[in-house]
C-alpha cells in the first residue's frame, strides 16, 4: 500500500503516549490515587489519558471542590515526576526527533514543565525548544488552547500545522483547534484521526523546497 503524504508548515507533538511510553507510571499512580479515593482503577484508567489530572479528577470525582481537585493534582504531579521507572521512548521516536530538529515544531502537553522535563531525559529525547506546558493554559485537553497557543509561538494559522496525539481527548483538542491530526498507538486506532500509526517508525519526514514539512506515512 503506497504511503499517506500530509504536508503542512509546523508540527504540534504531545508528549505521553505519542513521544514518550509513560504508561506504567500513569498506571502505577492513578491506581493509588483511584483506590485511596474508592475507586474502580480500571474504570479510572480508561479517562486518564490527555488531560491534566485536576480534568480527570472532576470526571472522576464530580461532586468534589474545584479547590481539591488542584490540591491533589499537585501532589500527583510530584509523584509522577519522582517516578521514571519504565518510561522509554515510543518505537521510532528517536530518529523522529532528529528528522524534525531544524523544523517548525512544538510540544503541547497536559504535564507540567517539570514532569515533562523528567520524562523527556528518562527517554532520552530532546525537549523542544517551543514547548506549551500545563502552567500555559487556562483549560486542559480537550480543550484546543494548547495547540492553539502552540501554532500562535510558531507563528503558524491552525490549518498550517499537524498534531501528533494518542488520546481521546488530544485528538478531539486538536480537532477543535481546526487542525489535521495523525493519531499514534492502539488508543487513537478507533478515534478516526486523519492518518494512524502504531508508532512513529511508520512516519517518515521529508523538508520540502519550499519551507513545508512532508510527512509520508507508511501502512502498519
């Protein structure tokens, strides 16, 4: 099957999921906090993904104070900073950094500047230099604000730019940004992004003569 060709002007990468495996931490951490609280942990597990956890703490908990919610997320955030254990970079991730480091792209995630600093040394990948964390925003994924801001630093209208998302919730941000979005991992396989990749080995990326950014990506 011949390769899917997307151009487009900037990148926008999430970080957990689509650069970076964080899983076992994620998984680790909400099932504390899911079982501390009287929780199912799976049923908890399955609204994690993309948000920032004061987002997943009211999905899960929505009758409690706003105010609690934000107090315990930072204690989340510390615990999931303090823990690296198992986090490696997503297949492929590697040589997409590289392929993209002189081009237009920037980081948009729900962590915050120290977690996804932590994560992104774990997995020995490189932080980029025009990176949109959880202290930028006003309102988490699903909300676009992000992305928005994102493509705002890189100087780029929304339709110029392409997300890399793996969650329910980062896909729909990016979409409501007006932006196209290639979804990455079996979390994105059912959520109808514009091109789908197990990981971003099947990606491969081609600068254009004309300043644009080509991504040719190849079938599983």
């Amino acid at each position: 099957m011949p390769a899917t060709v997307l151009t487009a002007s900037a990148l926008l990468l999430d970080m957990d999921g689509t650069l970076v495996n964080s899983d076992a931490v994620v998984e680790r951490c909400w099932r504390r906090w899911a079982v501390r609280h009287g929780l199912d942990p799976e049923a908890a597990l399955k609204v994690v993904h993309g948000r920032q956890g004061y987002a997943t703490m009211a999905v899960l908990l929505p009758d409690r104070p706003v105010e609690e919610n934000y107090a315990d997320n930072r204690v989340m955030l510390a615990e999931e900073t303090a823990d690296v254990d198992g986090v490696v970079p997503i297949g492929g991730a590697p040589a997409f950094m590289a392929a993209i480091a002189g081009l237009p792209h920037a980081l948009v995630t729900s962590a915050d500047s120290a977690l996804a600093t932590a994560r992104m040394t774990a997995a020995a990948l490189p932080m980029p230099a025009v990176r949109v964390t959880a202290e930028q925003v006003g309102a988490s994924k699903p909300d676009p604000e992000g992305f928005l801001k994102g493509a705002a630093e890189l100087g780029f209208g929304a339709a110029d730019c392409i997300v890399f998302e793996d969650s329910e919730a980062g896909i729909a941000a990016g979409r409501a940004a007006g932006m196209r979005v290639v979804g990455v991992g079996p979390r994105a396989a059912a959520l109808s992004p514009d091109a789908h990749v197990e990981d971003l080995t099947q990606v491969r990326v081609e600068a254009a003569e004309d300043g644009s950014i080509r991504l040719h990506i190849s079938a599983a």
